[in-house]
C-alpha cells in the first residue's frame, strides 16, 4: 500500500511511502484497503478497513480493522497490526 497526500484534489500528489509497519506491512497484513472509517464524535481519530480473502475457503474470509495512529514527528498516518485493541486505547 502506498500513502499519497496533495493540499488540493486537483494539485499534485507527493508519494509518502507505505503507512504500514511491521511484520506483513509490505502485503497489508494480508488484506486489500477498502475503506477508512472516520469515529464518530472524535476529530481525528479513524479506522483502517481491509478485506482478507481466503480463496480456497471464501467462508473463512475476514476482514481487518485497525486503527490510523499519526507520527508524533511528522504527523504522518501509519498503521500497526494489532490482535486486539478498543476506541479507548489508541
């Protein structure tokens, strides 16, 4: 997956690399992007939405949730796979 940000929808876009990291960062953990979710309520908080097919058991298919954490340097998104995690703690 590849980061792209532009001040306009118009203007040209600069590159910002793969937001995610970690183990299976360069495949999506496993998962094909399909939407990011924004919290209700909360300004800046929001939610990495992927599918994970299993082609030779479609009913075992999931999907990935995980929540958008920002670089504290560069406030740059990221996304780190994670078990286990609730609204409260990220």
């Amino acid at each position: 997956m590849l980061l792209f940000s532009s001040s306009s929808l118009l203007g040209t876009w600069t590159e910002r690399g793969n937001p995610c990291v970690g183990e299976n960062s360069s495949i999506t953990f496993g998962g094909q992007a399909t939407h990011v979710l924004k919290v209700h309520g909360k300004r800046s908080q929001f939610i990495f939405m992927a599918d994970q097919w299993r082609p030779n058991s479609l009913a075992d298919s999931r999907y990935i949730w995980l929540p958008i954490r920002f670089s504290k340097e560069d406030g740059k998104p990221f996304l780190e796979y994670r078990e286990d995690w609730n609204l409260h703690n990220f």
